[in-house]
C-alpha cells in the first residue's frame, strides 16, 4: 500500500511516498524560508502562493525519486489543520483533486498527530500506547497523553508564545536571522549557559507552558548588557531555560501518569540543548523516548502519510467533506464544510 502524503501547513511544501506505513519511498520538501526571511516570518498569503507554484512539481519529483506513477497510488493523506488556512487549502484541493481523479480514498490529517507520528515512522515501529507526547514547534507548544490513535488528553499548551515562535522572535531581535532555532544553536555553541539566569516560566505548577515572559527577561539583558553582551553566552542561556522548562513539564507528566514512554516532535525537537536534556531524562527515569531525526522533527509529508495510513481505518465523518481549518483539537474529528 502506497500512502502519498501532502503538508502544506505552514512554510514547506511537502510530499512523501510512505509504503506500508513505515518505508519512505520519497519525501521532498520545497522550503520558503528565502522567501520569507526578509520579512523575518511566514506571510500567509505569500505562503499559500509559493505552495501552489510549487506543489505539482514537487509531487513529479517525488514520484520520479519513487519509482512510481499515480497508477500506484492507494491512498492519499493530507494536513488539514492546524495551520495557516492559505497554505492548508493548496495542500487540502491537490489531495481532493487528486483522489476524485484516480478514485482513491482520501485521509484528512492533524498536522500535530502527524508530528507525534514521525517518532514510530523513524522506528520503523506500530505507534505503541499509553505514551505521554510533547510538540514543540514555531506554533505549539502541547503536552498529551496518548492512549491510542487519535485518542488523546490535553495535559497543557501553552498560554501565549510557543518556544519556536519565542527562538525566532529572539534572533530577530538580535539580527541573527530566520528561522531563529537552528542560529540560536549555532550561534550558542561552547557558549557558557549560566553567564545569564533566566526564569524557568511556571516550573513546578501545572503542565502549562508560557514563554512570552521568558522573550522579556531576554529583551532585558539585551537592554542591560548594551555593548557588553556576549551572544553565545545569552544563546546557550536561553536554551537552557527552553530545556530545563520542557524537560520539567514532560518529566512531571510522566511521573505523575507513571508512563514509560515519552515522545517528542515539532522543529524544535531538532535543538541539540534540548535533546542531550531528554536523553538525560529518559535514562535517569528509564523511560524508552522516541524523539525522529532532525528531518522528521521539521514539517514533512512522510509524517503526513505515516499517521493517514494508521488511523485511515477509524469511523468518522465522510472525508469528502473535511475542510481545512486554523484550529482543530488533537484527537477532535475533523472539520467539515
Ligand atoms: O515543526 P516546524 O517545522 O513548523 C511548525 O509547525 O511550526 O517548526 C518550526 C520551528 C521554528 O520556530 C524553528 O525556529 C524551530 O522549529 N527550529 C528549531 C531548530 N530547528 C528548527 N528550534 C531550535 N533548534 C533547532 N535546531
Ligand atoms: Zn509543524
């Protein structure tokens, strides 16, 4: 069974071939960033153009790298929400207009089940459950408990910026660029991580996350330091506080549910800082952590078609009528017309 994927939440313009759930025959990704560096973020509307300039030749791409023609298609997933609502509906009508054509079932997909999904996908493994799971992204920040396909409980998200939306306000801020997570790592590295102390936002109360706080204790050392701050040391300083922040809430979680299991996704479970954090989480608690390579943190299609391809079977509404939608809970049905 041949899964394409499409994802075009956000900035990339993505399409994957998955066989079976687990082999990735072709997974291509169209970056905007060039695009939308100069404005220092995404602009939806310049998003939703470049996606439909780009998305029927990615797919050729894909199918070329493949091997494969439409003629082998069997099913075909698609994000369709959370994200921006331009780029989502470019993705959502090739799905549709793809499936009527070659009369293949059509699976609508939550872009943060799917980020969840590329931990299993990078296995090779069946999603396994209980896991409690921990998107961290440009746009979330959210901590579930998982208990079986799209079956989950919201233990928290956070209550303004998320902690890639905070890293890419920052380097902004500073000059360094977009995005703003892998510069801040670079730029943070050999940097010394207690020069700056920074709070740790809401440590020790709840599962909720809040980093608008975090960005203004920040700004304020900027403000302070003048000529005197030293940019690797404020970097490797403000990931340890995105670390210590994340690894307390998940390690809260996972002791007071008593699940083994812990997977973490999004953008920013590519950082380096925090991932050496979770490793030494998961060993001193011995939880078996699933977090995918740095390709299948960022927004990708495998992902998109890995988590069609285990939930295409469940009962819902009549996935002709999924819509795309900015805000849809993990775990809801999906949004119709
Ligand atoms: O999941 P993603 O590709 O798109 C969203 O759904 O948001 O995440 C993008 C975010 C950006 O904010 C980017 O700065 C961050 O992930 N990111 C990183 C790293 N690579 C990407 N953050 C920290 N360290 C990184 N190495
Ligand atoms: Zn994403």
């Amino acid at each position: 069974m041949i899964t394409l994927g499409i994802e075009s939440s956000c900035d990339d313009t993505s399409i994957a071939l998955v066989e079976d759930g687990w082999r990735v025959r072709a997974s291509l990704i169209s970056s905007q960033i060039e695009v939308h560096r100069r404005f220092g973020g995404v602009v939806p509307e310049v998003a939703a153009r470049k996606h439909y300039e780009a998305i029927l030749p990615v797919l050729r791409e894909a199918l070329g790298t493949a091997g494969l023609g439409l003629g082998d298609l069997g099913q075909i997933a698609c994000t369709v929400g959370p994200g921006l609502l331009g780029p989502l509906l470019v993705g959502l009508s090739t799905a549709k207009g793809l499936a009527l054509a070659l009369e293949l079932p059509f699976i609508p997909v939550h872009h943060l089940e799917a980020h969840l999904a590329a931990a299993f996908l990078a296995r090779e493994q069946e999603p396994a459950y209980p896991y409690v799971g921990l998107i961290v992204s440009g746009g979330h920040a959210t901590l579930v408990l998982a208990t079986g396909p799209r079956q989950f409980t919201t233990l928290g998200r956070t209550a303004d910026d998320a902690p890639g939306e905070l890293l890419d306000k920052i380097a902004r801020h500073l000059g360094l660029g977009y995005p703003g997570g892998p510069v801040i790592q670079k730029t943070g590295a050999g940097g010394d991580p207690a020069r700056y102390p920074l709070p740790r936002p809401l440590a020790g109360r709840g599962y909720g996350f809040s980093f608008s706080g975090l960005k203004t204790a920040v700004l304020h050392v900027v403000r302070d330091e003048g000529d005197r701050l030293v940019l690797p040391d404020l970097c490797a300083s403000l990931q340890a506080a995105v670390r210590d922040t994340l690894c307390g809430k998940l390690e809260a979680a996972l002791v007071e549910t008593g699940v083994r299991r812990a997977v973490v996704a999004g953008g920013v479970a590519a950082n380096a800082v925090l991932r050496a954090g979770l490793d030494e989480l998961a060993g001193r608690r011995a939880i078996d952590l699933l977090i995918p390579p740095i390709a299948l943190c960022t927004d990708n299609a495998a992902m998109v078609a890995a988590q069609g391809f285990h939930t295409a079977s469940l009962s819902g509404p009549d996935p002709w009528r999924a819509n795309a939608c900015a805000d849809w809970a993990m775990g809801d049905p999906f949004p119709v017309l």
